[in-house]
C-alpha cells in the first residue's frame, strides 16, 4: 500500500513535464532524427563537403567545439536520481526523482580565445518536477535560472560548469523543512557529447539545496547529490 502511494506521488510529480517534453520537445527531436535518417540514404558527400558543412554550422564560432556563436540556443530535458546526504544540517536523507525541462542562449561571443578557460557563457531557465521516493513520499516542483560556462575544446566533448538559484514548491517537511515555498540552489560540472551538429547528450553530476532562508521552521535544509542524463537540441 505504502509503495502504491509513493508511485503515485512521483507520478502526480511528473505528469506535468512529461506533457510538456511529448507536446514541444520531442517533436522538435523526432524532426532532426527523420532528417538524420533521409540523410543517411542519400550518397555519402566528400570529406572536403562534410568540413565545409561543419565550418557553415550555424552553432559553433569557428569549428566543432571551438566555441558557439552569439545567440546560440537549446531546448534540454534532463532526469535522473539524486541521493539525500545528511550535511550542512539536514537530519534525514531525502532520495529525489527529478525530471527537468529548460531552456539556455548564448550571451556574447567566445571569451579567453588564448587560454585554457576559453568558451561561452550561456543563461538557461529550467522547469523541473519529480518525488522523495524514501522515508514519506512527497513530491517537488520548481524554476530555476541558471549561468552556464562551457569550456571550449576544440572537439565534440563539451565540458561545462553551472550555478542556479531558484524557487521551489514541495510536499517535503519535518524534520528538515517546514512550509511548501523553500529556495533552490544547484550546482552541476557535466559534458555535453555532439554526436551530429546542434544535437548532443550529456551526463553531469549535480548537487541540490532546499531551504526556506528562515521564513519557516524548520530550516535545516534538504541536501541530495545525483547523476544526470539528458538530451539537447542547440540551433
């Protein structure tokens, strides 16, 4: 009975996103993967076509992984299992599902064009969703504006930094939190891998913050660390 009411708790929690991911972005993904696939039955072009088509990408600043261009932008959906950790307060581990949907662009040009942090800032917004899936399930929803940084290698790995700091409505409470309205904080390092140009995948390792900055009590803050996986489209 206990496991039926977690599950649909988690699902309650997700709903939402996945309507949103099966109505705007996985048409979107579907369309490059027909075009990807009418592409490969026609006749393979010359290797000197295939750099020119990747020297004319509308993403990248100078070649594949030599930084994006002014303005780039991308639709992502991320999910993955965040792990609670009993730190900087917290007296329980709370276990998160989470599934997220956000949306970046590229601000400026490349930057440190001759050292080793040359790359791009990018300023995203995420939606995200999800459940406690351990102790009592609850679930959480959530905005999130973010700053990007990544790095620019000259490949096809894409390796980035990122901060984020937002809102957040959860069913979680006692001992840790006390009231539905807390803040968000998120820090992640991950890659993204091009696998074709403007579509990529990626994994990070994030860690996620609640809390309430005081307004309730509670306050000694949900703490998780998690793997992610995630699919994005740049144009």
């Amino acid at each position: 009975m206990a496991l039926r009411k977690k599950c649909r708790t988690i699902r309650c929690g997700l709903f939402p996103l996945c309507y949103f991911v099966c109505i705007f972005i996985l048409p979107s993904l579907f369309a490059t993967a027909g075009e990807l696939s009418t592409s490969a039955s026609d006749k393979t072009p010359p290797v000197t076509e295939i750099a020119l088509n990747l020297n004319d990408s509308t993403i990248w600043d100078s070649g594949v992984g030599e930084g994006f261009r002014a303005g780039t932008q991308n639709l992502g959906v991320n999910a993955g299992i965040a792990y609670g950790v009993t730190i900087l307060g917290s007296e329980e581990r709370h276990h998160l599902a989470l599934l997220s949907v956000s949306y970046g662009r590229i601000i400026g040009g490349v930057k440190g064009t001759d050292s080793w942090f040359r790359g791009n800032w990018e300023l995203r917004g995420e939606i995200f969703g999800g459940g406690q899936f351990n102790s009592e399930s609850s679930w959480l929803v959530g905005f999130t504006p973010h700053v990007r940084y990544h790095f620019a290698t000259g490949s096809p790995w894409v390796p980035y930094v990122d901060l984020g700091v937002g809102a957040t409505l959860t069913g979680i409470r006692e001992p840790d939190l006390g009231g539905s309205f807390q803040f968000n904080l998120q820090g992640s390092v991950g890659v993204n891998y091009f696998f074709k140009d403007g579509l990529a995948i990626n994994l990070e390792g994030r860690y996620i913050h609640l809390s309430s900055a005081g307004i309730f009590e509670p306050n000694n803050g949900v703490n998780s660390t998690g793997i992610f996986f995630g699919v994005s489209k740049f144009f």
